[in-house]
C-alpha cells in the first residue's frame, strides 16, 4: 500500500472512532494544504501545527521551506502522533490537547511566527476555542498569525470571541478542489489605537466614573 493509501485508511479508521475530533472522513487536499500554507515562507521562523493528522499540511510547510527543527506539532490523536514522531523525527511532536497549549514550553531557535490549525473549531465548546486561541496567541511574536480552514461559510471563530481578544480575521481564499471544498482564514491581533485617538476620540465629560 502507497503511503497516501495507508494515511487515508489511518484516517478513516480513526474518523470512525472518533468522529466529532478528527472531523473529516479523510485527509485535506494538496489544495488547501498550499492554500494554508502560501503566505509562509523560510522567514517565518518556528510554525505550531495544532491537529497536523497525518502531516498533509506539515509536508506543506517542509516545502515552503520551514526546517523541520522549528515545527512544533500538537496533536491529540495517539494514532497519529506516534506516525508523525516518526515521519518527522526532528520536528517536536506532542500528544495533547491543544487547548492546553499555554503551558506548553517551547524552546525554538527562531520565535514562533505562525500557528497553522487543522482542529474542527466548529465542533468545540466556545471556551476551548478561546483556550486555543489564548494559548496560540500567547506563543506567537508580534505580527504573527494563525492560520485556520473551515468547512463552513464564515470564518469559524464568533465575531464576539475574535474581540474580546482583540484579534481580528481575514479572508484569504477558498478551494473547491478539496473534499469537501474549505476556506482559509487569517487570525491576528488588532493593531492598537494610536494615543491619539484614545485621548481625542471622546469628550473628557464622557469618560465614567468608576461608580465602586
Ligand atoms: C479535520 S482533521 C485535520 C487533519 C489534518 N490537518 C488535515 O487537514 O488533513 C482534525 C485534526 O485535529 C486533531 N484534533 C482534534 N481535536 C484536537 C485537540 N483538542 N487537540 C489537538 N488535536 C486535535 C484530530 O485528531 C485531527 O488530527
């Protein structure tokens, strides 16, 4: 059997255990593997994969020149974790969940510039979701990004979360040539107000009083 038979077999089979975690019937498309991976490059630095699967989008970031060494790759799965160890011998794979991934250390030669996520955000509880993106947040330098796909037909993050933690998301394309069809989404932090506009934009009459 070729490799890409026994990972789509791998894959099915632990759908079929577990189907709301792993969430697709097979793994993405070289599509959207490029489509998630096109605005990273060598200059990127160290990449966190959350829910790499059988590696479809690390093979990805690998060919977009990220050295194998500073790919951080988390993955809750046994079945697949112990398959990406060996695939990737010098990447650090870890076996969690990845709403844990705040306490994670990480110790990488270059800063973490991009967290790629492959978790079904859809099928998680709104405060794993925002534990996720707290922790990713927490690891990736100034100007870094979270890239996330979703099946669906807006970004998978609620606009209410992606304020509250002062992040903001945008649309960087779809594929239709992927089972089933998925869009890409940029997640960053909001540039903060210039002093300027956070002392001119109200009157100072305007301001309340801490009424405690
Ligand atoms: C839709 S599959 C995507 C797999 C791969 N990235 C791809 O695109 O083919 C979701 C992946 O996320 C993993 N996963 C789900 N929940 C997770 C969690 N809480 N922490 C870490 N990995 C998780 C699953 O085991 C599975 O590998």
């Amino acid at each position: 059997m070729t490799n890409k038979a026994s990972d789509a077999l791998l894959f099915f089979r632990a759908w079929l255990s577990a189907p709301l975690r792993v969430a697709s019937v097979t793994p993405s498309g070289r599509a959207l593997s490029s489509l998630m991976t096109t605005e990273i490059s060598a200059d990127t630095g160290t990449v966190i994969e959350l829910g790499p699967g059988t590696g479809v989008f690390t093979e990805a970031l690998l060919n977009r020149g990220i050295a194998e060494e500073n790919l951080v790759l988390v993955e809750y799965g046994s079945e697949f974790a112990s398959q990406l160890s060996d695939r990737f011998p010098a990447a650090k794979t870890v076996q969690m969940d990845a709403a844990q991934l705040r306490k994670l250390p990480i110790h990488a030669s270059a800063p973490v510039g991009a967290v790629v996520s492959g978790l079904p955000l859809l099928s998680m509880p709104l405060r794993k979701v925002h534990a996720i993106l707290e922790g990713a947040f927490s690891h990736l330098r100034p100007g870094g990004a979270f890239y996330q796909f979703t099946y669906g037909p807006r970004c998978p993050i609620a606009r209410p979360l992606l304020n509250r933690l002062g992040l903001k998301a945008t649309y960087i394309g779809c594929t239709l040539a992927n089972v089933p069809p998925a869009a890409v989404y940029r997640i960053n932090r909001r540039r903060p107000r210039r002093s300027f506009e956070r002392t001119h934009q109200y009157p100072l009459s305007n301001v309340q009083k801490n009424p405690f």
